[in-house]
C-alpha cells in the first residue's frame, strides 16, 4: 500500500497533505497491531498445553482485540473513501492548475513581446530626444557665438574710437619723447660704465668659495702642516691617529700640538677682513671607520669632535687671538657622523686610516650673497631697461 501512497503524494498539492499522513499513521496503526497478534498467537500455542484456563482469557481477549480491530477497519474504510474523494476533487484542481499555467503562459508571451515592442519605441524616443538636445546644444552655442561676436564688435569700435584719441596724444607725446631721448643716450654710456663695475663684482662674489679654500691651502702650505683640504667644498680632514690615541675619545698631548699648530692657520685664513663678512659657519665633524656597530662609532664620534671643539673654544687653547676665538664661539658647531662617509679607495674598498677623521668645515652666509646677486641682477635689469628706452 505504500508504493501508491507515495504516487498519489507526489501528485497532491499541499491542501492534501493531511490526509496522507493520517493514512501513514492508520497504516502503521494497522502494523502494529498486526505484530501484537502474532504475539498474543505465538503465546497461546506456546501456553496451550500448561494452562488452559490462560488460553480461554487469552481468547477473550483474542475476541475483543478483533472487535476493536474490525470497528478500526470501519473507520479506515471511511478514511479511504473520504481520501479518495479528496483525490478526485485534487485531480480537477490540477487540471484546472494546468489549464490556468497555459493560459498565464500565453499572456507572458504577449507581455515579453508588448515589452519589446515598447523598449523599441522607447529607444527610437530617446534617440529623438538625444538628437534633439544635440541640436539644442548646437543652437545654444550659435547662439552664444553670435552675442560674442556682437560684444567683441562693440568692444572694437569702443577701441577704435580710444585709439583715434590716443593716437593724437602720441602724436604730440612723440615730439616730447624726441627730446629726452637725447639726454637718455648721454646716460648709458654712464649705466655702460655701471654695468661692467657690477659684473665684476658678480664674478668676484660667485667665486668667493673658490678663493678662500684657495687662500686657506696656500696658509696651510706656506706653515708646512700636512692636512687634506678638499678642493669643492673646503673640508679639511685631520686624521684621527694624529689627534687621539686608539679607541680614545680625549686630546693627546700631541693632538693638542698639532690644533695649536693648525687652528691660527686655519682662522687667520678664514677671518680676512674680505672673507670674515661671508663665514657663516665652522663645524667639527667627527668620523670612523665601518668596524664595530654604528651606534658605538656614532657615539665615539660625537665625543671626538666635541673634544676638538671643547679644546679650540677653551682658554686652554691659547694660540688664537681673544677676537677669533670670540668669533669661533659665535659659529662652531660640532657632530658625530659614525661611519656614515667612509673614504674609499679608487677600487671601492674603504681606507679604515683616512675614515677615522676629524673634519673642519665652513658654511658661508647664502642669504647675504644671494641679496648681494639680486641685487646686482636688478641693477643690470634697470640698466638695460633704460638701455632699450
């Protein structure tokens, strides 16, 4: 019975569900008791022969199991019949289902082919209207063009008429400029003069570098003291075995001999009273070789060149004059830079002896030769305005 019950379920809709399940559970009702018979059964035969009198109530209960089972059947049959009008009733549903799912089916397809019809005449729309807002925008612009024109014609006869009126006052203006134009002449020859004198002092204030690393060499030289003067910048680097012992971050005795030496040199090169005016700046560097890790060489550093600079600022240092160590005092500065700028032989390799080095440098004062430049451009600039007047 359950191979039809499972065909009928899988052809009812949701309104018969119910009623299956209800069959389902009389079904297994009916199992049941079926298995209880064979028990009550297989007992009785088991118990035949020992007690007659169990049998007999095993009979009637026999009995009274079949009258519940027969009044059981009653009400399944109704079940049955009740199920089997409902599956006549769902059968006309489902051909009305059926009949309705060709008609909606039908009406979907006039609708997809009415949409179509009305996305076409909803493009060739849009198109018009895109054709029509590209004209609109072009006569706009026609439009905007005309009223350009329009002003620009209105501006040009305004202009026209401003010239004819400027050009009388030129005319009467000329005969004046006539006149000054003769006493202009007389005065380039005067601004000529002006302009070489400025020149030369341009040439002389862009090659201000130039010249006092010129004179501190040639002051270095003529003391006979052994120091490496780099010929771009200026620096002078001091080795480091000269000045400290190994390892050591104070003054040696000769280290202090040696500044005592070169420090009058190096100020007395600088504090010219021509290059004094542009020295911003001397700074103490200190540096090492790459071994052992940076923060210690960092630290090595640092104290090696404030060693120097303590000692030259000092009153221990008593071979430079009170006004360049005042002078010192204003612009010294001194830094560790660790292993940071080694010094490299030409096939790349570091030379450990020259990177452990103390370095003296000077920073001139930029802002002042800058405004000195500008200054001498704008007078050139003046100078050639009234030239071409």
């Amino acid at each position: 019975m359950r191979s039809p019950r499972g065909r009928s379920r899988r052809r009812i809709g949701r309104d018969g569900a119910q009623w299956l399940s209800f069959s389902d559970l009389m079904s297994s009702l009916l199992l049941i008791f079926i298995l209880i018979m064979f028990y009550i059964m297989y007992q009785y035969f088991d118990m035949y022969e020992i007690n007659m009198a169990e049998i007999a109530r095993q009979q009637y209960d026999l009995d009274q199991a079949n009258a519940d089972l027969a009044a059981e059947r009653t009400k399944l049959s109704d079940a049955e019949s009740q199920m089997l009008a409902q599956q006549i009733k769902l059968n006309a549903a489902q051909k009305d289902l059926t009949d309705a799912e060709a008609i909606l089916a039908s009406q979907q397809a006039d609708l997809a082919a009415a949409k179509t019809l009305l996305d076409d005449k909803e493009t060739q729309i849009n198109e018009q209207q895109a054709a029509l807002d590209a004209l609109s925008l072009q006569l706009n612009d026609q439009q905007t063009q005309i009223n350009e024109q329009q002003a620009t014609l209105n501006a040009q006869a305004a202009t026209l008429a401003t010239q004819e009126q400027t050009l009388s006052a030129q005319a009467a203006t000329l005969a004046s400029q006539k006149e000054t134009l003769t006493a202009q002449e007389e005065t380039l020859i005067a601004q000529q003069a002006t302009l070489e004198d400025q020149q030369r002092q341009l040439e002389q204030l862009v090659g201000m570098r130039p010249r006092i690393i010129s004179s501190v060499s040639a002051a270095l030289r003529a003391a006979n003291i052994s120091a490496q003067v780099d010929p771009t910048s200026g620096a002078i680097a001091l080795e480091s075995d000269v000045l400290f012992s190994t390892g050591q971050y104070e003054l040696s005795p000769q280290g202090r001999a040696f500044i005592d030496r070169f420090l009058p040199v190096y100020l007395s090169a600088l504090f010219t009273e021509e290059y004094q005016p542009y020295v911003a700046e001397i700074l103490i560097e200190g540096h090492t070789d790459s071994r052992g890790d940076y923060i210690s060489n960092l630290e090595l550093s640092q104290r090696r060149a404030l060693a120097v600079a303590s000692y030259v600022l000092s009153d221990s240092c008593t071979t430079v004059t009170p006004a360049q160590k005042a002078r010192l005092r204003q612009m010294a500065t001194a830094n560790g830079r660790s292993s940071s700028d080694p010094v490299l032989y030409p096939d790349g390799t570091e030379n450990m002896d020259a990177s452990r080095r103390v370095v003296f440098k000077f920073r001139l004062t930029d802002e002042q030769m800058i405004r000195q430049l500008k200054d001498i451009l704008e007078s050139e600039d003046l100078g050639a305005a009234g030239a071409n007047e």
